[in-house]
C-alpha cells in the first residue's frame, strides 16, 4: 500500500510532467472510481481545466486546476501514471484514463479497485468532503512543536496504532511506521504518554528521517507500488525490520512479528522498549 514516500515519489515526478497541461474528456473505464460529484459531472466539470499546482496531503494527491481541485488516494494497489503519448503501459487493471490536450495523459489504474478520485469546486469542500478525518501532513505540517502538542492530545494511544491514524497526522503506514520505532528503539505497543520528552524528540526526528530516506529512494515496492513512469522503488532493500521476522538485528536478536492495531508489526524485543 502507497505511504507518504511513494505518493510524494510520484507527486515530484507528475508535478515536473504535467503542470500547465489542460485536461480534454475523461474515459471512464470503471465510473464508480470516481467518488465525488456523480461520474457524468465529473467528466463535464473536469474538461478544460488546467493544472496549476501538484500537491499532497498525507496519502492523498491534491491537485490544484484553475476552476477546482482534483484528488487522488491510491489506496491499496492504485497508481497514477504518466503517459507522454496518451497510451497507457498496461491496460488490465485501467480505471480512469485522464487525457490532456497534447495528446499526453495521465491512467489511473488499481488491481484491487479501492482507489477514488474527486473533483471538488474549492478548498473548503476539499476540507469538508474529502479530508475532513485527515490530520496535518506528518511531512510538511508538523514541527517539533506540534508533533508534541498532538502526542499530549492521545497520551492513552499506543504508538503503533498512533502514528497509523491518518486523523493524528497523515502519511504514515504500517512499513514507516515500523522502521521509525526500530530507528528511535521505542517498542510499538507504548503508550505516547509514557514517552520522556526526549524518547517523543528522537521519534520526531525517526519519522522525519525515514520519510526522507524512502523519498530519497523511490519509494517501496513489495509487490504493486509503481512509480508514474511505472518504475519500482528501491526502499524495500534498505528496511531494518519490516518484512523480516527471525533475520537477526544489529543486537544478535532474531526480529520479531507480532499484531499491533491489527497489522503486521515488525520489531526487535531487545532493542526497542
Ligand atoms: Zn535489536
């Protein structure tokens, strides 16, 4: 499933792509995709808007038209990819083909068919109907500070669970969210109000920093995740826990797998307390 690494991945590549391209009459191969207005508004509305800005919210793409804001969540298996000569590289699994009026265009395609899009009128209905339970972005909306003022707001959450919840901060998953708790060695069942001021420092820091290096590398691709040139990311190699339970860590101690919040949760019981 897309994190915020592997939708700010494809965020770079299609603000670079796109921008200033102006959208021509949708196809609609799967219309329930679309979530928000009803598909044959959607496609109306959409029409002759201009793209004037890429942005992103947690998982969500957030992009800017000249009349409206188009947004995308991935969910489990979504991806957005670019096509400079308007053809999709596969079509198996195609829901929404977007094209622009020089011919490129934007697919949207989802094996598991979770994934929506939206197009609202403007920022408040953008608030009120698509990210009104979406919290601050964990990347770009949250300093020190705050990350300390909303930790005090759940002192009964435990992390794992924590930093999941897309209404506490948006972007985290269950992979980054398992290596930022190896990373500052904090176990993932705590509760945020047991955390010393400076174990909550070191896993501000933690997030920021694995955030950063699954950008830096292009995202994780276990099985689906494709970049919008359909590439793969390069994380999965560099992950100290997550997806290897019984491999041993830096201590000499096998990995552990355990449920936390339902998930799949890797961790190194010696290490982290
Ligand atoms: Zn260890």
């Amino acid at each position: 499933m897309p994190e915020l690494p592997e939708v700010e991945t494809i965020r770079r590549e299609l603000e670079a792509l796109v921008c200033g391209k102006t959208f021509t009459e949708p196809v609609l191969h799967m219309p329930s995709t679309i979530k928000r207005p009803a598909a044959e508004e959607f496609s109306t509305r959409l029409t002759g808007q201009r793209i004037e800005r890429f942005d992103r919210r947690g998982k969500y793409l957030v992009i800017n038209l000249d009349r409206g804001i188009l947004v995308v969540h991935l969910r489990m298996t979504g991806n957005l990819s670019y096509s400079a000569n308007g053809l999709p590289y596969e079509e198996r699994f195609l829901r929404v083909s977007l094209p622009f009026s020089d011919g490129s265009a934007l697919h949207y395609s989802d094996m598991r068919r979770f994934g929506r899009l939206w197009l609202v009128e403007d920022e408040e209905e953008l608030e009120t109907e698509v990210l009104k339970r979406i919290g601050p972005d964990i990347l770009n909306e949250v300093d020190l500070e705050k990350f300390l003022e909303l930790l005090g707001r759940r002192e009964r959450s435990r992390l794992k669970a924590l930093l999941l919840d897309q209404g506490f901060a948006a972007g985290m998953g269950n992979i980054y969210t398992d290596e930022c708790l190896y990373r500052c060695s904090i176990h993932p069942r705590r509760q945020a109000g047991t955390l010393s001021r400076s174990e909550a420092e070191d896993l501000y820091a933690a997030i920021q920093e694995v955030l950063a290096d699954g950008i830096e590398y292009g995202g994780t691709t276990f099985r689906d995740y494709r970049n919008a040139s359909g590439a793969i990311g390069s994380f999965q190699s560099k992950l100290a826990v997550y997806g290897r339970k019984g491999e041993k860590c830096r201590c000499g101690t096998p990995i552990e797998k355990t449920k936390e919040a339902g998930r799949g949760t890797y961790y190194c019981p010696n290490c982290q307390k």
